[in-house]
C-alpha cells in the first residue's frame, strides 16, 4: 500500500510505535485486518476493531475470505462514521456499512494521488 502511494507521487509515513500512516501530511490511516469466522450455521462473520485511541481519519479494514488467506474486500470507515470501537460485519451488511466497501484499494489510492494544478485547470485525469 506504501509503494502504491509513493507511486502515484504521495507521501507516507509510519509511525513505528502505533503503525498509523499518515498521507501526504494532510491525513491518517489505519490499517486493520478482519479474520473470517464462520458460525456454527455456517454464516461468515468478520469483527473489526477500530483503533479509536489513535483517531485515524480512515480506517482501512480488509476482510479476509473464508480461508483467511486472501483479502475478500476492503472497507474504508471514515472517521467520523464510526461511533463504536468495534463493529460485526455478515456477508452482506445492508447500506450503512456497505456503502464503504471496495473490492480494491482503488479508492484510497485516488485520495493519495497527487494532481497537478494545471492538470485541474486544462484537464482531467483518467479516472474523473
């Protein structure tokens, strides 16, 4: 995710102690990982707890699919969206959270990326 932004011309740093990015100094990320569990009726379930104590501005919470080998998707909380500490998330979560999920990391990376002046005056990049 670092070599994404970085690539795209912004600026991360990680904070050794806590390990929240923060994007071009103008943002912080919190990245958190959210095992699948399965119920004893076989229904996916996923809990994601928000390091509310450090206060990002986004919480990137990726879960994990039925093996928990690889990302199944991605959920970008914003901060102000989460009241709680924690949150249970089921295979489809109606439109609150739902509305903050991503197959990709596409959508972060566009509020990473660095857009020149000109290009905002006399163009628009690719995915406007």
């Amino acid at each position: 995710m670092v070599a994404q932004i970085a690539a795209l011309g912004g600026q991360v740093t990680v904070d050794t102690e806590t390990h929240l990015l923060t994007v071009n100094h103008e943002f912080t990320v919190s990245l958190v990982l959210a095992r699948c569990q399965v119920t004893p009726g076989g229904a996916y379930r996923w809990v994601i707890r928000f390091e509310s104590v450090l206060r990002p501005d986004i919480t990137v919470a990726v879960r994990m699919d039925g093996t928990n080998m690889q990302p199944l998707d991605y959920y970008l909380f914003p901060a102000l969206a989460m009241v709680d500490p924690r949150c249970r998330l089921a295979e489809s979560n109606g439109f609150f959270f739902d509305a903050f999920r991503y197959d990709s990391l596409d959508a972060l990376f566009r509020l990473t990326e660095r857009i020149h002046l000109k290009e905002m005056l006399y163009g628009t990049p690719d995915y406007l």
